[in-house]
DNA sequence: ACGAAGCCCTGCAAGC
DNA sequence: TGCTTGCAGGGCTTCG
C-alpha cells in the first residue's frame, strides 16, 4: 500500500523517463478509478510536453505545459514505464504514450488510485489544497505537531494519519513512528507533552528516510518502475507483528484496532 | 469543530 | 475441491 515512501520512490524512479518527454498517446482501458479519467483526457494531453513531476502527500503532480495530471496510487496502486506497445495485463487501467517509444502504466487492481486533470494551480485543488505540511520539510516539527494537538482528544495514531494535520504519514509509518518514539498509539493526542511531540516528529521524519532509502514497502502490490519491488519490509520493527516479539524487549507485540486500522505496538515500551 | 462511520474495490484467507 | 463469506485498507464524504 503506496504511502509517502512508496509515492516518492515511483516519482524518483519515472522522473528520468517522463521529464522533457512529449505525449504522443493516451490509453484509457478502464475509467472508473476512485474518480472517472476525464473523457478529454487525450484531447488535453496530446502533444504536450512534460515539464516535471513533482509530489505533494501521496499525489504525484505531472506538470506539463498547459497543467497538471494528479495521480494517486490508493492502496494497491503503482506506476510503471514500459515498451509503448507492451501488451498490457489485466487492471492496467491507463498508459500515457511518450514519444521515445515508452508509456507510463497505471495499475491498479483495487482502483482506489485517481487520476485527474487540473488545469489550475495544482496546489488550490480541492484533494491537495486542505492538506498539512510535508513531513519532511523543516516545518514540521515537535512544535508544530504539539500546537496541533491542543483539546484533541482522538488518538495520536489516528490523529497522525489525519492528512490535514500531517501529509502522507498511512498506517504503516504511524505504527512504526510511534514505535521508535516509545508513544503509545492510543494515548490522546492532546494529552502528550511537547518534548515527546519532538522527538515523535524527529522519528516520523527518520523512518520516512530510511523507507525512501530502500526503496519503500512492498506488502503486496507496490512495485517500482521497472518491476522491482521495495526493500523496507525487512526494517519494519511492528507492523504486521502482532504477537511477535518486541524487537527491544521481546514481550509480544500487541494488535488492536484503532480508527478502523490494523495497529501494533509494544505494551510495555510504548506508553 | 470534532470524531466516528460509511463507502469505493479486489484479492486473499478462512470456513463450510 | 469449490463455493461463499468476511475483511483489509487510503482517504474522501457524510452523519451525528
């Protein structure tokens, strides 16, 4: 399931592909994603030339000159360059045809991914413009997350995931944060003192790091694009580890659900 | 404003 | 073995 990491690696890894190509073709096999492909989706990309792609949260911003395809992998999506005429597999939703002879696949078995065109300033858009700072930029901090937390009585995993308070932090580096700084997941968030909201931050922003290093988290679906899948399974320390020793006090680990989301923790390092 | 629940969808696992 | 059922999961949307 693309988180930050993921979303990061797959713009790290088209970029070279994409970046000063021009758009020679547009493949739609299956338009109902989380929302419809636009109809004129051709119409708007054909001939145009692609300028950059960037990411805001989990989207990736495909700017090109007349604006911007906003793509989004959902939960089971990802993004590959293949030969143009590959043929294609099933839930290969969308190809954008280049003009070297390359295409950018969408696959999505799930389609809870999006693909959107704007044609605006991508940042004022409805999905992106409600959305909290990048946990990577110098902004987020302890501070800043303690501020945010004044009278919230939601759980701090859930509030974490919150992507108005924070942008792309998903299930599996919430849990994994949390671990790292020692912060129980179901303490309220406004009931954590401000140097545990600093140290919180500084594992967040560690953690997202490392995973990026290694290419992100394949569970299931997630490749990179050219196939391979993410090394950081090996690095996760709670996620899907119920039951199993805590890597520092070897205890087992304990599940439980939170905010509708499979949750793992270490009762006695976590409080 | 806040928090909780619903919904979209498929693959997989468990149960019969 | 093959079918049915249940569930996970990101995040927008709706409800209370």
């Amino acid at each position: 399931m693309p988180e930050l990491p993921e979303v990061e690696t797959t713009r790290r890894g088209i970029l070279p592909h994409l970046q000063g190509r021009r758009i020679t073709g547009v493949v739609v096999r299956e338009p109902r994603l989380r929302w419809p492909v636009p109809e004129d989706l051709g119409r708007r990309l054909l001939g145009q030339r692609i300028e950059a792609v960037q990411r805001r949260a989990k989207y990736l911003l495909v700017r090109l000159g007349a604006g911007t395809v906003l793509l989004h992998l959902g939960m089971s999506g990802s993004l590959r360059v293949v030969p143009a005429r590959a043929p294609s597999q099933a839930h290969d939703h969308v190809d954008i045809v280049l003009a070297h002879d390359r295409a950018l696949r969408l696959h999505d078995p799930r389609r809870f991914g999006a693909l959107l065109w704007c044609g605006g300033d991508p940042l004022t858009h409805p999905l992106l413009r409600p959305l909290g700072p990048e946990p990577l930029n110098d902004s987020f901090d302890g501070d800043y997350l303690y501020a945010r937390a004044r009278g919230r009585r939601l759980a701090v995993k859930p509030f974490l995931m919150d992507s108005q308070v924070v942008a792309g932090v998903g299930n599996i580096y919430a849990n994994e944060a949390l671990f790292e700084a020692g912060i129980h997941p179901g303490r309220a968030a406004g009931r954590i003192a401000r140097a545990r909201y600093g140290r919180l931050a500084r594992c967040i922003k560690r953690v997202l790091e490392a995973a990026i290093e290694q290419g992100g988290t394949t569970l299931r679906d997630f490749v990179r694009e050219d196939g391979r899948p993410g090394y950081f399974r090996n690095e996760l320390r709670v996620y899907a580890r119920a039951d199993r020793p805590c890597p520092r006090c070897a205890r087992p680990l304990r599940g439980l659900v939170l905010g509708q989301r499979a949750t793992v923790f270490c009762p006695r390092c976590q409080r």
